[in-house]
C-alpha cells in the first residue's frame, strides 16, 4: 500500500489518507503528502501545515464527492500547500462548493496550489474565502477553468492576495 501523507512534528507515522493525517495530527504538526492522486474531501479542524513533497505536478486531490469542498478548512492558522508544495485540485463542482474554502478563518495561508486547469479538471470556485476577512494570504496560486477563480464574499479586509493566476 502507498501511504498518502507523512505527519512530521508529531508522531512521524504514515498514513493511507490526508483525512487520516488530519485527524491523527495535533495543532501545530506538518502534513507532507507523498506523490500520487488521492480522491476524498479533507476536513481541516485544527491548526495544521498541509503540503505536497513535491509541488503540484505530481500531488493530486480530487474531491470523492462533487458536493463538497475538495480542502474546507474550519480553523484559524491552517496552511494549504506552500512555495513549490501546493496541490492540484478539482472536482468540487457542486453548487457553492470550492477547490478550497475558507469560512470565518483568520491567519490561514493557501500558497502555490492549482485548482482547475481545464474542461475536465475545475471545480465550481477555485478558491473560496467566505466572511474571512483577517489577515489571510493568498499567493502564488493558478485557478483556471472554474466558474469562479478567486473569490472573497465579506472578505475584503487585510486579506493578501499576491501572484495569483486566474484565467478561463
């Protein structure tokens, strides 16, 4: 069996899901998920990092329910990907549903993910930060071929977004 993700910090144990990972890990630990396509809905309840070995190219999450956010993170200081160790992101296509969402978090970090690239591979938003409106970072993520890249609903205030990409 491939194990998915490798939890540092904490007990270093390997596990077969990021969902696994998640739930073992303690606030504060670092996910590193190993290569590979993992389909399922990662629920992030704790303040956590979460980020590929090696970058977007080869580390993909497809939502194993289109009705559901592909990454919805429910607490504050939650890190998703990060320079050169973001995921690729799609099939969250449902109505409202989001690549990766955010809703009422503060201090959270979303770096160098691709959410949708193409027809077949998008999700419904990108990226989705609902009345999230302090100090969130954005920055160096690609949301193509979604029917919204990036998108603040009352979340306009000390929000960063830097070198994103959206197009399509």
């Amino acid at each position: 069996m491939v194990l998915a993700a490798e939890l540092h910090v904490g007990s270093g144990q390997p596990y077969s899901t990021i969902s696994a990972a998640v739930t073992a890990a303690n606030p504060g630990d670092v996910i590193i998920v190993h290569d590979g396509t993992y389909t399922e809905n990662v629920d992030v309840n704790k303040s956590l990092t979460i980020k590929s070995a090696n970058g977007y190219a080869t580390t993909t999450v497809v939502a194993a329910s289109a009705n559901d956010h592909v990454f919805e993170v429910t607490a504050n200081n939650v890190t998703i990907g990060s320079e050169n160790c973001g995921f690729s992101i799609y099939g969250a296509t449902g109505n409202k549903k989001a690549g990766i969402y955010l809703n009422g978090r503060t201090g959270c970090i979303v770096q160098d993910n691709r959410c949708g690239w193409d027809d077949t591979h998008n999700n419904t938003y990108g990226i989705y930060l609902e009345n999230s409106s302090n100090n969130n970072t954005l920055t160096g993520n690609t949301a193509s071929s979604n029917n919204y890249g990036i998108y603040l609903e009352n979340s306009s205030n000390a929000n960063t977004l830097t070198g994103n990409t959206v197009s399509s």
